[in-house]
C-alpha cells in the first residue's frame, strides 16, 4: 500500500522549494550497506557496543544503524525498506522484545521478502536474550549464540562479520 491518501500527488510548482526530508547519507549516493543492524531499542546499549567494535575494526563498513541513519520524522517506514533493498545483509538481534515489537516485525517481514524475492541469504541472527516464545519464521535461520548479552562472543561474532566483508 501507498502511504496517506494524497501524498503522492503534490502540486508540481511545490516541488522546487520543498526541500529533502532526510540528510545525504550513503543511500542517496547510492553506496550499498554492507550490513543493515535491526534490533530492540531496549538492547541499544548492547547493539552499541557491537556496532562499534564493527566500524573500529573496519573502517570501511557501510552500516545502517538506525540510531545514526534515520532523521527524526519522515517517512522512516520507507527509509526502512530501502535501506534493507541495498543492504548485503541483515543482522537481526533476537530478544523477547524483538520479537513483541511490531517495528522490529516490520523490519523483519521486509527482510524476508527481499529474501525470498532475491533468492539469496540475506538475514544473519544474533540470539541476544533468550526467547521461550520465539516465533518460528525468526528460529529457522542459523544463528549466533549470544544469549544473555555475552559481550565476548558478541566481539568475536564482530569480528567475524567485519571478515567476511
């Protein structure tokens, strides 16, 4: 579906002074993201500390981490899919609150789709926190075992990932 009723017809003389509602980020230049970071904001610390042992390790990495790549307001949703079409890979940070958080399902359901439809493997999952209640579509990818925060082996998964790049 198409966002509010009205908003794709805009009055053509509007659109010489109406300016850009995001920053220039990779995406616009149109630099493919090496890894696109989708988690529970409750988890931001954690996610934090991983993002960052990514980018010091390589400073090359193109990462979307919504903390630093979507500006307040807009059309995020949006921003969300594209952001996902022009990653190489999805890493997911599975937690109870990952999975009870619709926009985390969002995130995940584009994934998906831009999964199935490109035929390649494209989400990678880091079991953050234990979820008894997992739903089963985010439990059949392989995944690394991070359980309850284990800030070393979330290193090392860093590590890896910023290898295989």
């Amino acid at each position: 579906g198409s966002g509010p009723a009205g908003s794709a017809k805009q009055n053509p003389a509007s659109k010489t002074v109406v300016e850009p509602l995001t920053p220039p980020v990779a995406e616009q230049a149109g630099i493919q993201y090496d890894y696109f970071v989708s988690y529970a904001h409750k988890h931001a610390e954690v996610v934090d500390v991983f993002v960052n042992n990514m980018k010091n390790t390589n400073k090359k990495l193109q990462l979307f981490y919504d903390k630093s790549s979507i500006p307040a307001g807009g059309l995020w949703i949006k921003q969300i899919s594209d952001a996902i079409q022009k990653a190489k890979k999805v890493l997911i940070f599975l937690s109870p609150e990952y999975s009870n958080s619709p926009v985390c399902w969002d995130e995940f359901q584009c994934a998906k789709l831009v999964e199935y439809n490109s035929k390649k493997p494209l989400i990678q999952t880091i079991y953050l926190y234990n979820d008894s209640t997992m739903p089963p579509i985010m439990g059949i990818y392989s995944w690394a075992d991070c359980r309850e925060g284990d800030t070393e082996k979330l290193q090392q998964i860093a590590a890896e990932f910023c290898a295989a790049c």
